[in-house]
C-alpha cells in the first residue's frame, strides 16, 4: 500500500450510494484497516462458535451439579439458542437501521456479561438466564459480522465476499478446537477433585477475547462504507473510505443524497423479503439454514455425547476425540471451502456437502454402538466426514445464501430473519438431542439424517448461485426501472 498521506492522492469522485459499492466490489479500495475490520469481524465469529461449544462438554458436570433430569439439561443447552432467535430477528432490523458498527460493539459487552454470568451461575435458573443473554448476543453478532464481511470485500478474485463470508466456517470450527484446547489445559491443570469446575472456567474464559476486541475497535474499527452511503450520508461514506481503505474519496459537488424511506418499520422490513424477486431466495436459504443447522447441531454439539455415551469412550478419550475431529477434518475442510468458493460456487459445494452428510449419518446409523475398536475407529472416521463436508459445504456457504442474494439496504434484515427463523431448526436440535440419543442410542442418526436430506431437496428446487451476485448493481436498475415506469 502506497505511502504517500490520503489527501495527497489523486481524488476520487463519489456521486451516489453506487459509486462507494463499485469502489468497493472493484477492489480498487484496498486498505489495512479493512483488512483489520475483516479479521474483527471474523472475530466476532469466533466469539460465537466459542460460547456455543463451551458447555458442549461441560453438560454432564452440570447435570450432577445441579441435579438436572434430561428435560432441564435440554433446556440448559437450547437456552442459548432460544436467546440467539430474538437476538438474530432484532439485530437484522438494527443492523440495517443503527448500522454495523453500534450493533457490533454492543454484542462485545453482552459475550463479557453472559460469559461472566455463566461461570458464577449458582443455579439452573441463573444458568439458563445468563446462557440467553449469550445467545441474544450471539443472534446480534451473526448480521453484523456477515455484513461486514460482505461489505468489506470485493465482488470477485482473491478477498471475493464469497470467499469472505465462507471465512466464517473455518473461523467457527478454530474456535470450537480452542474451546477443547482450553478443556483439555484445565483438565490437565486442575486437580481431578476439581474438574467438575471445568465448565466454569471454560465458559468464563469467553469474556477475555471479547475484551480484547472492545480495547482495540477505536483504531481499526469503522462503520460499512456501503451503509453509510445507502443512508445519505456520503460525506461519512467518503470518510470512512480514506480512513479504512486509504483512497481520497471526495463527495462531488452534484452528487445525488438520496434518503432512505422513513416508512419502513418492523414487520414492513421482513416483507421486503418475499417481494417476488427475493421470495425464492429467501425461502432456499431458509430451507439450506435449517437443514445444515439441525444436523450440525445435533452432531458438532452433541459430539461428547455421542463419543462418550454411544462410542463408550472416557473423559479424556472424549476431549481428544473432539479436538482432533475439529482441527483435522472441520477446521481443513473450512479452509477449503474458502479456496473453492470462487471456483466451483455455493451451490455445488453446498449440494456435494449434503451428500456426504446424508451418507455419513447412514454409516453411523448403521453401525450403531459398536462393540470393537476397528468400529469405534470407523465410526469416529465417519464423524469426521460429517464435519469435513459440514465445514467445506453447507455449513461455509449457507451464509452466501443468506447474505449476498440481497443489496446492502436489506443485508442486515434477510440475514437476521434467515439466523432467527433457522434457531427454531437449532433450537429443538439443542433440546431434543439429549432426550433422543438416551431413548434411540445410534438410531438418532437416522433422525438426523433427515436434514441432509431437506438440503439436497431445497437446493434442487432452484439452482441459484450467490457468489460473484451484484445485488445492489441489480437493485439500482431495479428501482431505475420502477422509477422510469411510474414516470
């Protein structure tokens, strides 16, 4: 990046709300601050997949602990996902009115709040009260971070949103190996009289990295150049585009400020996603989003259930287990997901993805509780093709879907309704999971096999490809085109 001060490069005109997104999806904008707010927001992410799979373990402790029936350790780990429906649903109305960066900044306080609370919890009931803030937190954060992603990236080639907002699969599955990193440390750490605490300290270590991101916003942090502009304010616009990319965007004398329209409020905003040229997007995503969430859940959440009860596995066996299934095949299988964005598109990995699942659920169900090691391996394996396919496919590009089949103005609201509406699909995962693997053993995977199988429908439905998809570009001509017919 050139040295040279901003003021003294060569300006950049900005007319309208189009010319700062071109800027942007050209890559002509290319700056350290953004790369920064990408990587914060990517943060965000982390914070969330952490939260997420801090009482992952943890639930068996907290049963003895708190003398809990199946019933309440359902309700203990779905309470979360409950919170994270209304965050979701709130956050995409605020996300497009506020903008990103207050809404990013107040879910930092709620993760060092909710993280505190959890790990002093003296009872279930304070418990599940501090898990829902966690999860509002969480529904809050899933918008904003995607539209920064989004919003801070170019349309196509390295750095695409595309390939950006996959980023987010990989970020979510290095979290949840360092969730298992920080419980095998404390388990080593504490003394075995102790490690019914395990949980505690776990999920309490949640608030450090949420710290870290409050002490650092003021230098790196900024507001969606591409928001501010669609609100009428380019001189803002402008000023973040000199801050955080380093271009000397300067507002033109006739520039056109058009006003966002003041009517639109709360269940007008939703509606706005079932107009006919949104509808089928918006229906497949929602489709895609509660097939992929159900079956990870069920799988990735309840994955020391599954390796410890089902597979008959010790404690220790059942962190390792947990990390080494995270970091070889999640962890890889996102980062692929990232390099294949560009090339082969949401939609193929996304099919491809489900297909695998399907078929992984098929062999788990089929092996059942196995009584030799070589099946205990086997079906460890096919847990791990789970995870590589739900990192590299449904699980990295479901939130392309969600995310980039809307311009700007609606960004924050299609990914808030997809994210809320999907936690119900979560929801009963997180609650029901325990009370049917204790009543079905391994033939819960044919229950969740189902959800595979609703995604390989969904996506056969209607072949829609979001990446490399200019929906403001198409938006503009859109209203051109209503405006020259109403005229």
């Amino acid at each position: 990046m050139s040295t040279q001060p901003v003021a003294e490069r060569e300006p950049v005109l900005i007319r309208s709300a189009r010319d700062v997104t071109e800027l942007v999806n050209s890559g002509a904008a290319r700056g350290s601050h953004a790369k920064m707010i990408v990587l914060l927001a990517l943060g965000g992410i982390f914070l969330d997949a952490y939260d997420l799979t801090s009482l992952a373990y943890g639930i068996t402790d907290i049963k003895q602990q708190f003398g809990l029936s199946p019933a309440g350790a359902g309700a203990v780990t779905a309470s979360i996902s409950v919170g994270a429906i209304f965050g979701a649903w709130l956050g995409g109305l605020l996300v497009d009115r506020l903008g990103r960066y207050r809404v990013f900044m107040a879910d930092m306080l709620f993760f060092v709040v909710s993280a505190l609370g959890c790990a002093l919890a003296p009872n279930m009931e304070v418990l599940i009260f501090f898990r829902f803030l966690m999860g509002f937190g969480v529904g809050m954060d899933i918008p904003v971070a995607m539209a920064f992603l989004a919003e801070f990236s170019r349309l196509k080639g390295k750095g695409s949103k595309g390939s950006r907002t996959a980023a987010w699969s990989p970020a979510w599955y290095v979290a949840t190996s360092g969730c298992y990193l920080v419980i095998m440390a404390l388990y080593f750490v504490l003394p075995d009289e102790h490690h019914g605490l395990l949980w505690r300290f776990t999920v309490g270590f949640g608030a450090v990295p949420a710290l870290v991101i409050l002490l650092v916003r003021n230098k790196y942090m900024n507001e969606s150049p591409s928001w501010a502009a669609n609100q009428g304010d380019l001189e803002r616009a402008a000023k973040i585009l000199r801050k955080s990319y380093g271009v000397n965007a300067v507002v033109a004398p006739d520039a056109e400020v058009v006003k966002p329209q003041a009517e639109r409020r709360g269940l007008r905003d939703f509606a706005q996603l079932f107009q006919p040229r949104y509808r089928a997007r918006t229906f497949q995503a929602l489709v895609i989003g509660l097939a992929q969430t159900f079956g990870y859940n069920a799988v990735a959440y309840g994955l020391p259930i599954i390796i410890a009860s089902i597979l008959a596995q010790g404690a220790l066996n059942t962190i390792t287990a947990s990390l080494v299934l995270n970091l070889v095949f999640a962890v890889t299988g996102g980062l692929l997901g990232i390099r294949l964005a560009n090339r082969a598109g949401a939609w193929k990995m996304t099919f491809i993805g489900f297909a695998v699942q399907l078929t992984s659920l098929v062999v788990l169900a089929l092996i059942g509780k196995p009584s030799a090691t070589a099946y205990v391996l086997f079906a460890i394996f096919a847990l791990g093709a789970f995870m590589f396919a739900q990192a590299s496919g449904p699980g990295a590009h479901f939130m392309s879907f969600a995310s980039l089949s809307y311009p700007t103005t609606m960004r924050g609201t299609g990914i808030g309704f997809n994210q809320g509406t999907l936690r119900v699909g979560s929801t009963l995962a997180l609650f029901f999971f325990p009370v049917l693997s204790a009543s079905l053993g391994s033939g819960v995977f044919w229950v969740i096999a189902l959800a595979p199988l609703m995604g390989l429908v969904a996506l056969l439905a209607k072949r829609w490809e979001p990446v490399g998809y200019d929906a403001d570009a198409i938006e503009a001509e859109w209203q051109q085109e209503k405006a020259a017919a109403t005229s």
